[in-house]
C-alpha cells in the first residue's frame, strides 16, 4: 500500500512567491511547474506535499542562480506563515520559552519535527533536520531557516543579536562572505550538523510581545489544531528525524522519542511494527548512515562516537565492525586511500 506523502503547511511556500514577484517572475509558471495550485497557498489551512514545495523552491532557484537565495527568502518571511504556533513563540515571556513552547506544535508547519533546541555550552543550539533523502535544494532550504531563526530573534527581542556559531553540513559556496555579513560571524560550513546556536543571555532576553493571557489562548489553539490533523503512516521517517536531533548529547531513547512524538512508547513500538520495522532498527540503522558520513568528513573517532550517541568509542567500534565486517579506522583509511592508523581494541 502506498503510504500518503510528506505534508507541509501551504503558508511557507508564499515567501517564494514574493520573492518571485519582487524579481518579476511568472508565479503562475512557478507553481505549475512544482503541480501546485498558487491559490491555495494563501489559504490558511491548507496543506501541500512537502515534494511539491521542495519543487517550487527548485523551479525559483532555476530561474534566481544566486548563492544567497535562502537569505533573500528568509528576508521575506513573517511568523504570520507559522500560525498559531508563531503567536506562541510572540506571546511567551522569553526567547528561550518562545521557541521551547512553538517547536512543540511543529506538526501544524509538518509532519514531523524538523528544529530541536538543545543546550550546548554557554547557551543553545537549535538543530535544523532534513527530510530525507536529500535533495540539493536542501542546501537552500537549510539556510534559509537558519537565516530565519536569527531574524525572529532580532526581531522579538528588539536586540542586535549575534549568535554564537552557525553550522552548515554543505559545502560552502565560492564565497561566503554575504554570509558572514548576515550572521555577523565567521560561518562554517562542511559541519556534521546544521544548527545556530545562541548565548544563554540571548535566550533569556524577554520579549516585545509578552503576554501571559494570549499565550494560554494561543497554546489552547495550537494544540486543538494539532489534534484536528489528520495522523500519517510516516511514523518511521518521524523518529528518524527526531534520532537525528537526540544523538549527539540528547536522549535518544525509546521513551524519549516517544514523548517527543506524543504517544506511549508502547504506542510507537506497535505502529511501528505494522509499519514493518522497530524502534531499535531505525536507530541502529541511522547510526549506520550517520557513521559514514560523519567518517568522510575526517571526524575523529571520539567525534563521532559521541555524535552517534554512544557512551564510548569502544562501543562505537564493535558497532561498526557489525555493520560492515572493518573497523572504523580501516574503512576511512581505505576510502580516503590511505594507510589505516591503528585499531582500537575490541
């Protein structure tokens, strides 16, 4: 049986059409070429496949050939695209609380979480997760929200934020010094994850907007709203993506990711199963993945064995060896073509 697509909120594809018509381009011709109805992005409710946003933002790029383009399109976003969620984040006392409050209603902008707020040292890091597999408009797309996030925060606070460090895993671009000049800091870019951190005197900054009344109200919405969605079968591609955010120094955990998803761990292993998988075979896979990645990029063992979310990097090895009968030394070593430095022992 087919199961239903990847469904995102309509309302954050209209930044793409702003721009479009600020460059004087056809937006009709945009969303055809995506499948996509433009009338429907401006109805509130509506939901699209996320395969067709990810399409109209190819056809925009196809047409915009600049290096900036997820930082001109977070230039036009408003948290009005997020609803209700987005007059969460406004109404909470501080920024901190805003975004720990909105990132729980991320299933009115999608299916599944796609930003984690984690704390990291001197503040916290709020993790931007792709669906998978990875398109490379992605690469748009993860700047874009990143950008976006660094906007809000200047924007609610009335405050020149500048946060602590800016990750991106792609590659960068010739140059990035419009980048730079956006995040007011040096980016990195080839990271193994894709976050923006700020300073715990950042997320503790109050907001414009605060207010104790409306925020009741506004959660009250929010979470009517989510119960009224309808349930995907995309279970499995949700706790990937929440595996994604918890390795690494969160908890990743069966009962962890199943609050996170707001069921029982009981609940999540049973759909799970009729999915035809198990909680533990999407973890031990993912690592699996995340493991080779994490390798070709050169990370030391130690790295990425805290990345992968294992308590030491004996652990890790003996996993590896599983997975692919050679240690993580020697699987580098003969992917990057040269000699393997010595192995741990098992």
């Amino acid at each position: 049986m087919t199961q239903p697509s990847i469904q995102i909120s309509a309302r954050l594809a209209l930044p793409q059409l702003v721009l479009a018509r600020r460059r004087g381009l056809d937006e009709t011709a945009l969303c055809q070429e995506a499948g996509l109805d433009c009338s429907l992005l401006r109805e509130p409710e509506a939901r699209i496949p996320l395969s067709s946003f990810e399409a109209l933002m190819e056809a925009l790029a196809s047409r915009v050939k600049e290096p900036t383009l997820g930082l001109e399109l977070a230039r036009e976003f408003t948290l009005e695209a997020y609803g209700v969620s987005g007059l969460v984040l406004m109404a909470s006392p501080t920024l901190r609380e805003g975004f720990e409050r909105a990132f729980r209603y991320q299933r009115l902008w999608e299916d599944f979480e796609r930003l984690t707020l984690e704390p990291c040292e001197g503040g916290g890091s709020i993790r931007f997760l792709s669906h998978e597999p990875r398109r490379p408009i992605h690469r748009v797309l993860a700047e874009c929200i990143l950008a976006e996030l660094l906007l809000t925060t200047r924007a609610l606070t009335t405050m020149p934020v500048r946060p602590l460090w800016v990750h991106f895993e792609h590659e960068p671009p010739p140059d990035s010094s419009a980048h730079e000049d956006f995040f007011g800091i040096p980016v990195s870019f080839g990271a193994s994850t894709t976050e923006i951190a700020f300073s715990n005197a950042t997320l503790d900054l109050p907001l414009t907007h605060a207010n104790a009344l409306f925020l009741s109200f506004f959660e009250q919405q929010a979470k009517a709203k989510v119960e009224q969605l309808p349930s995907t079968s995309q279970l499995s591609e949700q706790v990937r993506t929440v595996l994604r955010g918890a390795l690494g120094g969160g908890d990743s955990s069966l009962v962890a990711v199943a609050a996170k998803l707001h069921m029982s761990p009981r609940s999540l292993q049973r759909r799970l199963k009729e999915e035809g998988t198990r909680y533990e075979a999407l973890l031990d896979g993912l690592r699996r993945e995340l493991a080779k990645v994490y390798l070709d990029k050169r990370l030391s063992i130690a790295e990425v064995s805290y990345l992968l979310g294992y308590a030491n990097p004996t652990v890790f090895h003996r996993a590896f060896k599983r997975w692919t009968g050679q240690s993580p030394e020697h699987y580098r070593a003969r992917s990057a073509g040269a000699r393997p430095s010595p192995q741990l022992s098992d």
